[in-house]
C-alpha cells in the first residue's frame, strides 16, 4: 500500500486534478457559473481529508465521491432558493469548450455537437448518463466507476451498454443518422 499523502502533496493534487474536478461538476449539472464555488467546495474538503486517502483506490476515484457529493449538497441548496434570475440546471446546455484558436467554422461545428450531446444526454437516467461519462470522458475503468457509483461491475457494463443504445436511438430520433450525408437536421 501506497503512503498516504502528505499536506504538501496538496498542490500536486489540486494542479493535476482540477480539470477532471470542474468537468466531473459541469457534467453532473452545475451550472458554468457556478462551477468555481463548487471546484473550491470540493477541494477544501480534499485539504481536509488529505490525510486520510490511504491509496487503495485511484486519486481520480477517491476525487470524484467528494465531487458527487459536493454537487449533491449544491442541488440542495439550489433547490431551496428560488431564484428567478436563473433557469433550472436542467435548462442550460453543456457550455462549448474553447481549443486554441479555433476556426469559426469549427467552433460552430463544436458548440452544435455539444448542445446536441447535451439534449441527448438530459434523456438518460442519471445513473446511465454518469456512468456513460465516467467511461467515456473520464476513461475510467468500470471497476473505478463501480467503486465511486457504489455498484457493482457487471452493473457498470449493464448501464454503459444500454446508455450507449439510448444515446445512439435518441440521436437518430432527434439529428437523423450522423453517418448519412445531409441527416435531419433539427
């Protein structure tokens, strides 16, 4: 077994992981603007419980149960106020990420690819849709899915699976077949 980490290792972890910390967030439904309370949420509690990681499971995985948490308390306290100067996290897209220097061109194509993944993602069940971008976006291991997500392996496969067929129907129900020359458009 690993050592623990050390209080000095903190930064290491915070440099290394914040990308996949305000992603994890973004994809479980923080809104944009909101995220950087959440991300600084979660890694207080990280600077707490620095000590405790003992190594049996990956950083990434022992990172992302204080994501889930953390996102869960903002949906409670979201849900309590009822703020009409903002939409319900449901209603607001997956924000188009900026690359270097994009063309126009492709900035359109990449913001119209999310919005769509966005709308197809809203249809899946929670559970499938974090399992799907656990896998998918994340590139963890259903094994590390299993253990943040509290299930077990052959139930990771299961609702990777069928997520993968529920994206695939809903896509070609709503946008047409993507590998077809001028598919429905919406």
């Amino acid at each position: 077994m690993p050592p623990p980490l050390t209080p000095l290792q903190f930064d290491a972890v915070y440099r290394e992981h914040f990308a996949f910390v305000w992603r994890t967030a973004r994809y479980l439904g923080v809104p944009r603007g909101e995220l950087e309370d959440v991300a600084q949420d979660v890694f207080l509690t990280v600077q707490r419980k620095l000590s405790d990681y003992d190594g049996r499971v990956s950083v990434k995985s022992w990172l992302y149960g204080f994501v889930r948490r953390v996102v869960a308390d903002h949906r409670r306290r979201y849900r309590r106020k009822e703020s009409k100067l903002r939409g319900a996290p449901e209603e607001q897209g997956l924000d188009a990420y900026e690359s270097v220097q994009p063309t126009p061109l492709a900035t359109l194509e990449s913001s119209e690819a999310l919005v769509r993944l966005d709308r197809v993602l809203a249809l899946l069940t929670p559970e499938k849709r974090e399992t799907f971008l656990l896998a998918e976006l994340e590139e963890m291991t259903a094994a590390e899915i299993g253990e943040v997500m509290s299930a077990n392996v052959n139930t990771v496969y299961t609702r990777l699976r069928a997520a993968r067929e529920e994206i695939s129907a809903h896509y070609t129900k709503m946008f047409g077949d993507p590998n077809t020359p001028g598919g429905r458009d919406e």
